[in-house]
C-alpha cells in the first residue's frame, strides 16, 4: 500500500518514512502544500498522513482543495486527484476544537503529535480497511486468510510463509478482487518514486505467489493484466 507523507520537520519525515517502510507500506514524502497537492494530482495514494502547520500554507486547504476535487472520470483531458483517498492528520495541534475542526473538514482521522507508531499504524490499517469496504479487520478469499496486522497468510489453515513484497502483491489484488490490474497499476501500489524497479518484478512475485497459493489463484487476462476472481474457485 502506497502512503504520501505531507510533513515539513525532516527528521519525523525521516522517521515516518522509515518506519512505515519496514511495516510494508511504500512511502513517498512531501514538505508543503504545494509539493502534495502536485503529488496528489500525479499518483494515486492508498493513504495521506497530513501535518497542518506547512511552510507554504496549511494542511487544512489542502484537504479542503483534496474534497472538492472532482471525481475520477469527470473530465477526460485533465489528471484529478482522488477525493475520497484516506487522510489521517497528524499534527501537534491537540486541543478539542482543532480535532473537531479537522475532522468537519474533511479528515478521516486525527492523531496528536507525538504518536506512538504502533497506534499511528492501527489507525492507518483501520482507514485502509474503510477505504476498501471491509468491516473484518482479516481478508478472507476462498481457503486463503489473510491477516494485515500480523501480516500473515494462511491456506486452509496453513501457513504460508511470504516475503514482504509478495504480501503485498497479494494484498493489492485481494483488495482489487473481481478487477483486472494492470502491471503498471500494481507497481503504483507497491513502489515510491525513488525506489529501484527490476521491469520483470511484478511477473516474478506473481509467479511465486502461484506456486504457494495454486496455478489457479491469480489470473491472467492477457496484455491487460492480473487478477483474482471475485469468487474464488473450489
């Protein structure tokens, strides 16, 4: 899951970044308002963590500006932010009234800065799982049960030993079940921009994830892209 970081302090940027990497999240790091809104017009993001007080402005507008976006689709020539991506402000104005004002703004959720990471992570599984119209905090797929907490699978009952990308393979099309994904869709999903990409890496994790899970349990639609059926198959 791809998370943009909109924070100006380098060194709890440095920080989120790290941290949310090594907890499987692709992370990408902006420093004002201006910087994110223009990330937010390029790339599609699972998740914001938004700081409010920016260099260039606050946070606030950006949300603002993120809400009132047209929807996906509205117009054909231009390149739109999604409205309905996820946002979790993270700031160090705590008093009563600034939390209600972020939330009546627009905010999925609101966390007081300084944070425990863990709590920050829960939060940040709980608007995901929101984002993708999950009530149980477990996917469930045919004989496949996975768990984005504990970040583990298990195949009727067995588990199933993963690396952290192909975890995330599979957590990007489990969430896209019944959807064709695209290779280049599934790499927006799991990479930053600075990250180095072998051009064969999603082939290879889908390939790995085949052998574990079945031949069956991913498929191809072919020269468009991947993906699970809707219902799994007996």
């Amino acid at each position: 899951m791809r998370i943009l970081v909109v924070e100006d302090d380098a060194g709890i940027a440095t920080g989120l970044r790290t941290n949310l990497q090594q907890r499987g999240y692709a992370v990408d790091v902006c420093d004002g308002v201006a910087s994110a809104w223009g990330a937010l017009r390029a790339e599609r993001f699972d998740a914001v963590l938004l700081d409010l007080g920016l260099p260039d402005g606050d946070g606030a507008e950006l949300l603002r500006r993120l809400r009132l976006s047209p929807a996906a689709g509205a117009s054909a020539a231009a390149v739109l932010p999604d409205p309905s991506t996820p946002v979790l402000i993270v700031t160090a104005r705590d008093q009563v009234h600034q939390r209600i004002a972020g939330l009546d703004g627009g905010a999925d959720d609101y966390l007081a800065k300084p944070f425990d990471m863990d709590e920050l992570d829960a939060r940040l599984r709980a608007l995901l799982r929101r984002a993708a119209g999950r009530a149980s905090p477990t996917i469930r797929h045919g004989d496949i049960e996975m768990d984005p907490a504990a970040r583990t699978v298990h195949q009727g009952g067995r588990l199933v030993e993963m690396s952290p990308r192909e975890f995330s393979v599979l957590l990007v099309l489990l969430e896209a079940r019944g959807r064709v994904l695209s290779r280049q869709q599934i790499e927006e999903r799991l990479y930053s921009w600075d990250a180095a990409i072998e051009s064969n890496a999603v082939e290879v994790h889908i390939h790995h994830l085949r052998r574990k899970l079945g031949s069956a349990s991913i498929q191809t639609m072919r020269g468009v892209g991947y993906f699970m059926p809707q219902e799994a198959t007996a």
